[in-house]
C-alpha cells in the first residue's frame, strides 16, 4: 500500500487573470477550486494511474469536510484527524500572457500535541513491511521542524520505505534520516547547495552525493527539459517533453506518484521514470490541480525518451 501524508492540505483556488498587474484592477477569466497539498495531489495522481493509496492528514472545519468528502466520493483512502482550526484555501494565479504562476498561501491551522499523536497513532495501526510512505508539502504550525525527520527514521524501522518531497530546512534535515526516495527540483537541489548546476553531469554528481547519507534513489525535476534518476550505479537521463502548459501546480507531486506507482508495480527504473515524465507532462496540461486522465498519460509515454548518463 502506497500512504500519502499532508500536515497541511488546502482548499487550492486557481484563477487565471490576463496580464497580472500589481497594484491595480485585475479581472479572472476562470476559476476552478480543488481539494489540494501535495499529498493529497500525489493521491489523486496515483487513482489516475489505476494505484490505491491511502491519504493521511489534518483536517479542519467547513474546507476540511469537503476534503474528506473528496477522498470517499474518489475512492482515495483516508486517515482523518480533525482539527479546531479551518483547513487553509491557497490562491493560484496563473497569468497565460507573461506565462506566470503566481502562489498565495495561507499558513494553515495550528497542530496540537494531541492531534499530531492521533494521526502518528492511525499510521502505526496501518504502515506495514513493504509499504511506501510519501512525506510531501510545508509543516503547519505546532508541528516540530524534526517531524519528517523523525518519521522517516520510525517507518523505515518499521521496514516500510520512504520518499521525501519537500524543501528548505525540511529538505536538509529529512536527509539525515536516509529516505529512500527524495525529489528536489533543480531549484531547490541549487538553493540547497547553494550552486547554479545547469549542465547534466553536474546535476548528476551533485546527486550523487546524497547517495553517500544512505539514499537508495535520487530523482531531479528539470521542468521542460525532463529529469534526472540517479541509483547505485545507474543515471538515467529522460527528455521533457512538449505540451501546452495551463498550469505547472502539481506536476512534481504527479512524478511523485509515478515513481511510487511504478515501485509497487514492479516496473523497471526506466519505465518508472518514463512513467513520471508522462504524468507530468499530463499534468501541466491540465488547469488547477486536478489529476490528469489515464488515456493522456498512456499517449504521453510511448513519446518519452531515456538515454544513460555516465
């Protein structure tokens, strides 16, 4: 079984506005809302690619009913805990002229002790030897800065295997607990070495390093120009591919559930990654956060190229 957790899903409104202009008059062309964090987008990534999963997270007031409505009228699996405090709405501006995402986030409820210890309870009673754990998305308030660190080291001894997706200082202390999987975008990989790696045999070494912490796999969003899988002895190299962009929210969390779909499904590194590049593409192809279809993925992979690195 695949677990997704978010400590802090949103209500996520996107609206694209023509011509985006700060301090003026500016009027939305169309607006959609979806039940959103990034682990709740990787769990409705992995319904499209035909993978249960059960998602994990705080819940709180009218929003984070609609959020747990969301996930038994899909399917999705959930681990509820409520909370006093509302679940956050997060703006998404999309501008197609001067093609820009511009992100508007509310900081989200306060975790209680207790709350925090419910849900940690929830997953001991579910996570088993062999399942995969995705710890993806910003840490609310009340949280401690050391939670994905420290969950990674409780589930790994519990002989389940986890991925990392998340930036900053969450980033730098949830590697030293040796995740399995982690997920930096280029962005992030240079804020976090405080680099600007362009070329690919750059990129690669620098992934490389993160072997060395007990890493068993690195994988690097390059945007448009695809990703970077890097393993023990292997680094594959997949091209981007071209399609038209409605909005880029969501697409790394969609390569996300690729990887861990794959995994489960027994697929090789290079369809997995394949299998990402495909959903991402897909994704960025659709507007707000919504999953895309299964046929678009399908199509989508046969065009995805892989080429090894040495």
């Amino acid at each position: 079984m695949i677990y997704t957790l978010t400590l802090n899903p949103a209500m996520d409104k996107t609206v694209v506005i023509e011509n985006l202009t700060p301090g003026g008059v500016n009027r939305i062309k169309s607006l959609r809302v979806d039940v959103g964090g990034k682990g709740i987008n990787v769990s409705k990534c992995l319904k499209s690619l035909g993978c249960d999963s059960t998602a994990a997270a705080f819940w709180g007031g009218a929003a984070g009913q609609r959020g747990i409505d969301f996930l038994k009228e899909n399917g999705i699996g959930a681990l509820s805990v409520q909370v006093a405090e509302d679940t956050r709405t997060n703006l998404k501006i999309i501008d197609p002229v001067r093609h820009e995402n511009t992100d508007i986030n509310e900081p989200g409820p306060t975790i209680s002790e207790e709350n925090l210890a419910e849900l940690i309870q929830k997953l001991d009673e579910s996570i088993v030897p062999g399942d995969i754990l995705i710890l993806s998305g910003s840490i609310p308030k009340g949280c401690p800065s050391s939670i994905y660190r420290d969950l990674i080291q409780r589930y790994q001894e519990k002989g389940a295997k986890v991925y990392l997706d998340v930036d900053g200082e969450n980033f730098r202390l949830g590697i030293t607990a040796a995740p399995a999987l982690i997920k930096p975008n280029i962005d992030e990989l240079n804020r976090h070495l405080n680099a600007h790696l362009t070329e690919v045999s750059e990129i690669a070494a620098a992934a490389k390093e993160f072997l060395k912490l007990g890493i068993e796999e690195v994988v690097v969003s390059l945007g448009g120009d695809g990703a970077l899988l890097v393993k023990e002895n292997l680094c594959l190299k997949a091209e981007g591919l071209r399609v038209p962009v409605l909005s880029t929210v969501g697409a790394g969390d969609s390569m996300v559930a690729a990887l861990a779909c794959g995994a489960e499904k027994g697929l090789t590194d290079e369809q997995r990654l394949k299998l990402a590049i495909a959903i991402s593409a897909a994704s960025v192809m659709c507007s707000g956060t919504q999953a895309p279809e299964a046929e678009q993925i399908e199509e989508l992979y046969h065009q995805v190229n892989i080429r090894e690195v040495n």
